[in-house]
C-alpha cells in the first residue's frame, strides 16, 4: 500500500533542490522547489481535504414572511377605503336630519345640541372616524417596520402611502355626503 502523504511525483526535493529519482542519482531541476514542513507538522492529505460525511452543511437561506407588510396594506386599505364609506353613509343620514342652519349659529359656532336628532348616527360617525384614525396609524406604523425589516417592502410602502390618503378621503366622504343630505331634505325648491 502507498503512503498517501507522499506526493504523485515521488518524494519531496531535499534542502538543494535535487529531486531523487527512483534509479538512485539526483537531477537538479533548477526551479525553486516548496520546502518540506518541520517535523512534527500536520501535513495535507494528496488529494486534499474530504467534504464531511453526515456533517454540519450550511442552511439554505431563509426568505423572510411577507405577513407584515401584507398585514399594514389590509389596515390601510380598510382605514382608507371602508371607513370613509360607512362614515359618508352616516353622514347622509345626519344631514337628513339635522339642517345647517341648525348646526351653525348666527355667530358662526357650532352647536352641538343641534346633532341631537341625529345622536346614533353622530357616535357611529364619530367611531368610523377614530376606528380610521387608529387602523391608519397602525399601517403606517407596520409600514415602516415592513420596509425596515424587508418583510413585504412593496406592500409596506403602499400601505403608507395609502394610509396617507385616508384623512382626505375621509373628511371628503363626510362633507360631500352631509351636503348631499342636507341639499335633499331641507334644499329650497325653485
């Protein structure tokens, strides 16, 4: 059996850069020649290194969850889109029964106690309005986390700029829909 330390070529050159040959006299090659390791050194094996057998392999990379940036575009989706409608819904209903020359005074200050006809729809606005307020904060909130932590980044960032848009959307629903209401119940006939 061969010794699997040794090179293909035969034994390592000595210190004068001869190589010994299997027919007994040395030939001097002339190129530099790696010098042999100290005694006692831990040599390579010839082939190199075998890969483990059963051992530790690298895991295979793992992709993060898109749910967050999935969970901001829902919160804002809803804040932006079901609130205002169910709020603008409420307010057609306000402004059928409540007028704006009741709600407002001669000074210009609004009086509350003129909702009274319209309280339940009042507090169902006024719940849709801080439902929106909270759901819109928490999609920017998750938004920014999403883009942060690259869990749904597009996703993240659409449920910001979406969010965004809620308050417009909102207080547009609301005072286009009052108006509508309140031109239908007590609008002057020509």
């Amino acid at each position: 059996m061969s010794d699997p330390f040794v090179p293909p070529g035969g034994p390592l050159p000595s210190a004068d850069g001869a190589r010994p040959t299997p027919q007994g006299p040395t030939i001097d090659s002339g190129a530099p020649v790696p010098q042999a390791p100290p005694p006692g050194a831990y040599r390579v094996p010839v082939g190199g290194y075998h890969a483990p057998i059963g051992g530790y392999a690298v895991p295979a990379p793992v992709r993060p969850s898109r749910r967050t940036g999935a969970l901001a575009l829902a919160s804002a989706i809803v804040a932006t889109l079901v609130t205002p409608i169910v709020a603008g819904v409420l307010a057609l209903q306000i402004g059928l029964l409540v007028s704006v020359d009741e709600l407002v005074s001669v000074t210009g200050d609004v009086v509350i106690a003129a909702l009274s006809p319209a309280r339940i729809e009042t507090l169902w606005a006024e719940i849709m309005f801080w439902l929106g307020t909270a759901l819109g904060i928490f999609a920017i909130v998750a938004g920014i986390i999403a883009i942060a932590r690259r869990r749904g980044r597009g996703m993240g960032i659409a449920a910001i700029v979406i969010a965004a848009l809620g308050p417009v959307l909102f207080f547009l629903a609301v005072t286009l829909m009052y108006g509508i209401g309140n031109g239908i119940a007590f609008g002057s006939t020509i």
